[in-house]
C-alpha cells in the first residue's frame, strides 16, 4: 500500500482539480513534505509518548477523511472519524498485548494490556456511534445519497468483522493495503475521469506521473519478492524491527495526509462540467461563468 504516497508528487505537476493549493504552497510540495518529515522524527525522538499519540488521531482523520468522502464539514468528520476509529479500536481491541509490546519498544513507557483493550474497545463504540450519526445525517434527497448511506453501513459491519477475526497485524495491513491505499487511487481516478475526462487522463500518463509511481511500486514489488525468503531464513521480525517500521510510516504519512487534506477540501468545491453548463445556459452567460464554491 505504500506506492500509493507516490501520487502526490505527480499531482503536485499536473492541472487536476484539487491540486491548486497544492501548487500554491510557498517553495513547493516538496520542501513542505521534507519540512513535516523532519517535524515528526523530532517528535518522536523528543517525545515518543506525544507523537503516538498525535499519530495515531492523524491516522484515524486520514483513514476516515479519505475513505468516505462525503458532503458537509460536520457529516464529513463523523463519518470521517467513526470510520478511523473503526480500523484503530478493532486492532487494539483484539491485539492488545502486541500493542502494548510495539508501544513500549517505541519508548512509550509501561501500558497495561487492560488499557488498551478498553481503550479499544470505546473507540468501536465511538466509531458505531459515529457511524449511525453520519448514515442517519446523510442528505436523503438523492438517490446516490440513500445508497451511500447503506453502503457506508454495510462496509463498517463488514470491516468490524474482518478486522475482529485477523490478527491484528494482518488485519491493520489488509485494510491498509487492499482498501485504503486503492480506494485513495480509485478516488483520484474518479476525480479525474469527473472533472476533465479525457484531458486529465491523458495528464495522468504523462511521463512525469509514470516515474513518481515507477519507483516506489518497483522497489515495493521487490521487497515482495524477496520477503518469503527473508522471513524463512530469519524469522518474523522482532518488535524492534516492528518499531522502526511504525516510526517510518508516521514520518512519511503525516506529510501524505497534509496533501490528502488540501486535494479533498478543494476538490469538493469544484463543479461538476454539467452543473456548469446548466448554469451558463440558465443564465445565457458568454464569455465570463460565476459559480459558487459549492456548485449551484
């Protein structure tokens, strides 16, 4: 699921929608990406206890923001949220006492297993909580709506029920490789194919995209293929390994995120081509359209 990342150097180049504040950073995406690496590994070298924590709360908004986009700032964070907190409560409810091994090798400090298996446990109830609100809450005069409402209800049952009967790295690497990670690329396929058709596809497979993706899905490929030999000649790794695994991740998502977050805000004010031409016919502009941010 890592290549996934990769996107936001490409989209950083091309003319997509939702890409402008991006563009618009001072000195570019990529002095912002090295900045916020650096933040975050201070962090955790300086504070290991806050930067979990601070982590773990990016990871559930990330998570959840991404994976189920929906209209509104208060409908968008409980779903959001709920959604987040699904994934995470889960892996500590049912991994508790891996948790509190990873959590100590980060230098966190003594956590009793009970802590966090009730720690997990109240974010299910949250995350169900918060769920129910935002299906409930959902905007229920059109049809796509109604569907997704369902559809956020069903997958949420399911997700519990996969991630209960996983352990809990498997299932912490299952959601984050065979559904987030390709449901944030479906998501950017879809905003393309939405917003400029043809044009943005043809963007999309401009060489310089091409080399942003080709690297990291090579040097994952390779990492794959080596990885069954590696783990039989040396065994599952160690949780120290687990550790330094888990600190690289938050150094690099905390930037992704950031990206993530500007894409989607901007994106969600961008008119679809057909409210567009609505407008301009209804009104018989020529030559100088003005649309609201919020398409009508």
């Amino acid at each position: 699921g890592m290549f996934h990342g990769a996107a936001d150097a490409s989209l950083a180049r091309l003319q997509v929608p939702g890409t402008r504040a991006i563009r618009a950073l001072p000195g570019g995406l990529g002095y912002w990406y090295l900045g916020l690496m650096g933040l975050t590994a201070a962090l955790w070298a300086l504070a290991p206890a806050a930067a979990l924590g601070l982590f773990l709360v990016l990871t559930a908004w990330h998570w959840g923001s991404g994976d189920l986009p929906a209209r509104g700032l208060a409908l968008r964070s409980a779903a959001g949220l709920g959604r987040g907190l699904l994934v995470l409560g889960c892996a500590l409810r049912v991994g508790g006492s891996e948790a509190v091994e990873l959590f100590e090798a980060l230098g966190v400090g003594a956590v009793s297993v009970s802590g966090v298996t009730a720690a997990g446990k109240l974010a299910c109830a949250a995350a169900a909580g918060l769920t129910l609100l935002a299906v409930g809450a959902s905007p229920p005069e059109e049809e796509r709506s109604r569907g997704a409402r369902v559809h956020w209800a069903v997958e949420s049952v399911l997700l519990a029920v996969v991630l209960s009967a996983l352990p809990v790295y498997a299932g912490l690497a299952l959601y984050y490789g065979a559904f987030h990670s390709l449901r944030h690329l479906a998501v950017l396929g879809g905003l393309w194919r939405d917003h400029l058709g043809r044009v943005a596809r043809g963007a999309a497979r401009r060489r310089e995209a091409v080399a942003s993706l080709a690297i990291p899905l090579l040097v994952t490929l390779v990492i794959l293929a080596l990885a069954p030999g590696l783990a039989i000649a040396g065994g599952a790794p160690g949780v120290e390994t687990m550790a330094v695994v888990f600190q690289a991740l938050a150094v690099l998502t905390t930037p992704h995120a950031f990206a993530t977050a500007l894409i989607v805000r901007e994106s969600r004010c961008i008119p679809s081509p057909g409210v567009v031409a609505q407008s301009a016919a209804g009104h018989g502009l020529r030559g100088r359209l003005a649309v609201r941010a919020d398409g009508r």
